[in-house]
C-alpha cells in the first residue's frame, strides 16, 4: 500500500486537506492523524471492515478495545447506552481534551471496536486538526495510538513514518505532540470511577469534580492473579528494543549506582544507555546519555519520553538505564510508561 503524507498547519489546518482525508476515512481507509496526546491511527468506527484494517495494520491483539474519537459532546449520545449522570459535569471541565471516558455501549458500534466489551471508550481531543477531521468525516473515528504495537506512541510524523509507513492510507504530518503521553482513561461503567491509565488529565485535577475517584491498582505495580479492567494494560508497552532498568533512589545513589551498572554492562560488550535529566547529565560517565528534560518540569518530561526511548533504538542501545520520577500530577502517568517500558524492573 502507498502511504501519502499530508502535511498540515496544526494551528490553522487547510481545509481542503482536512476534507480530503475525512473524505478517505468516510470510503473505509486509515488515516494517521495528530493529537494533543500522541498521534492517532484513525478509521471511520461504525465500519466493521474498516476498523479491522487498524489491528492489521498494528499488529494489535483483537482483545484490545479502541477509543472513539468524537468533535462534539453530542454525538455521544447514540454511542452509549446510557449516560452517567456524572458525564455532563467531566465534560464540561475536560472536553476537549486528553481524558478518555469508559461507558456502556450502545448496539450500532461493532464488536470489533470493543474488543467484544460491552463498554465504549470516548474522547473528545483539544486539537484542531483532529477535531476537523472528525467533523468532516462525520462519524465518531476509531484510533489507537499510531505506532507498532509494542513500540512506544508516536509523538511525531517521523516517528509514525517509521511505524506505519507502507501500512496506512494517509499520515498527517500536523509536527510534534502536546502531551507526549497518551489520554487518562476513566471508566465510568462501574460504581466507583476508576482511573484505568493515568495520562494528561491527574487525579488531583479529576478529584476536584469527583471526590471519589480511585487508581486501579494496576497502574505501578504487577497484581498476579487479577485481570486488569482495561485490556491493553496486560501488554508489553512502550517498549523499546533495549531491556530498560529504573533506578530508584536518592539523586546521588542513582547516579552512583548507574554509573556502576553501564561500567560493568559495558565490560561485558552491552551497548549502554542513561536517562537522564538536565540537572544531572554531566555526571554519567559511560555509554549514550538523553536527557528527559528539566526534572523539576514533568510536563516537559512527559513530552519527551517516547521521543527518547526511540532515540535510543535508533542508537542501537542494548539496555538503558532510567531515572525515576515523582508520581505526583503527569508523573504517575509518566511512571507508569516508563515501568512498563522497563517490564517492571525496578532496582
Ligand atoms: O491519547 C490517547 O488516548 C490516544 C489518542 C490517539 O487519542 N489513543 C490511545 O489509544 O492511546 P490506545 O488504543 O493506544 O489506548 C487505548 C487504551 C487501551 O489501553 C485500551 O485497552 C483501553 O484504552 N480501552 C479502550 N476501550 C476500553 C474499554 N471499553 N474498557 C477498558 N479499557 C479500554
Ligand atoms: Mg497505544
């Protein structure tokens, strides 16, 4: 398949563009597109045939559920089966924008999306380009991250060209992601809401709107023996090619102890990475050191971390050693990216 790449002003996206490729998604093609989050691997929701060309073109498990995209908060109401009467309020404070809601689902949105679930997830994304594509096509848009299923979510154009070139019909190239992590799911579809994945919207801004609002306990840590809520958090994720290790500790201990990991691990020919951050860079003394960003800036760190776990595959790095972050704000999302880049290993 040939590719075509759109580039297009994020800020203020031509039209006829954006019509060109609603118009490839209305006809049952894929179309990569951006967001605030990370870029999306879109096609039109309501069309069994077309959705499947997403999981052929990732390599996705079918028992991975996708978001439905959507540009206005009304067209939610025939995807649901019902309306928690929480949503209008959540809406109102993060639509647009990188929270996504889990609900019942109504009978017109295939299995396929699903996952065979009988919940949606919804979102409404805070990007224009997104959200005229969605309007132009006018039906709710499936999209998971556009990347390899696996690999880390793409934050740029070059990043999905690597990916999906050859795989997909259309990549919009609208230049590099907001966010850097994906959106927060909350499921809405059980008593308690529940934070699924942690990403640009925190639990503290959800806990201002719903006092109740709780973690699932899967987000930091391994829970034998119980079922995630959400499928996509049983997967390897975001994984580079290196074997990653977080390194936990005091600032110094860290270094000292990453420092004495990359000798050893080169001694024995590995090829050795270090995440780092601008405050502390200069104190790596071995192997290929990429610098996340200002630590006391988790936004910062957020937006940068796919980019540079890509950068180390690039380099050819056989195992990388990361900082780790405070899981206060973004931070819990950061962690819990970066925990499963590491497949847990935390020393
Ligand atoms: O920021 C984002 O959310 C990006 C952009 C493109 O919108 N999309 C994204 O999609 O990250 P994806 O498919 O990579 O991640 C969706 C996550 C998966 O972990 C999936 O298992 C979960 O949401 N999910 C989807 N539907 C669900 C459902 N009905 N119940 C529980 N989890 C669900
Ligand atoms: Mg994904």
């Amino acid at each position: 398949m040939k590719t075509e790449i759109l580039k297009i002003d994020s800020l203020k996206p031509e039209t006829d563009k954006v019509k060109y490729a609603a118009n490839v998604l209305k006809n049952g093609g894929t179309v990569v597109f951006p967001t605030e989050t990370v870029y999306g691997l879109g096609a039109n929701g309501l069309d069994e045939m077309a959705v499947k060309k997403i999981f052929q073109a990732k390599g996705r498990p079918s028992d991975n559920p996708l978001i439905l995209h959507i540009s206005r908060m009304e067209d939610i109401n025939k995807l649901v089966r019902e309306i928690p009467p929480i949503l209008n309020t959540i809406a109102d404070c993060f639509w647009p924008g990188p929270l996504t809601l889990i609900m019942k689902k109504s009978d017109i949105i295939p299995k396929v999306v699903t996952g065979g679930l009988d919940t949606v997830a919804i979102r409404v994304p805070r990007h224009n380009t997104a959200l005229q594509l969605i309007h132009f096509a006018g039906v709710p848009i499936a999209a998971p991250s556009a990347n390899l299923s696996g690999r880390p979510s793409p934050t740029s154009a070059e990043h999905v060209i690597s990916d999906l070139s050859g795989r997909v019909d259309i990549i919009i190239d609208g230049g590099c992601s907001q966010f850097g992590v994906e959106s927060t799911v909350l499921d809405l579809s059980k008593d308690i809401p529940t934070i699924v994945r942690p990403g640009g919207i925190t639990i503290e801004d959800l806990e201002k709107v719903i006092p109740t609002v709780k973690l699932d306990e899967h987000l930091l840590k391994k829970v034998e023996g119980i079922t995630p809520i959400s499928p996509g958090m049983k997967y390897t994720h975001y994984s580079p090619n290196a074997e990653v290790f977080i390194v936990e500790g005091d600032a110094n201990t860290v270094i000292d102890k990453i420092n004495k990991l990359c000798l050893e691990n080169k001694k024995i020919g590995k090829k050795v990475g270090v995440m780092a951050t601008n405050q502390t860079i200069d104190r790596y003394l071995y192997g290929q050191v990429l610098t996340l960003g200002d630590r006391t800036n988790l936004d910062e760190i957020a937006s940068n971390l796919f980019n540079v776990l890509r950068e180390f595959d690039k380099m050819g790095v056989d195992i990388v050693f990361s900082e780790s972050f405070e899981t206060e704000g973004i931070g819990l999302a950061v962690m819990n990216r970066l925990i499963k880049a590491a497949g847990y290993k935390v020393i």
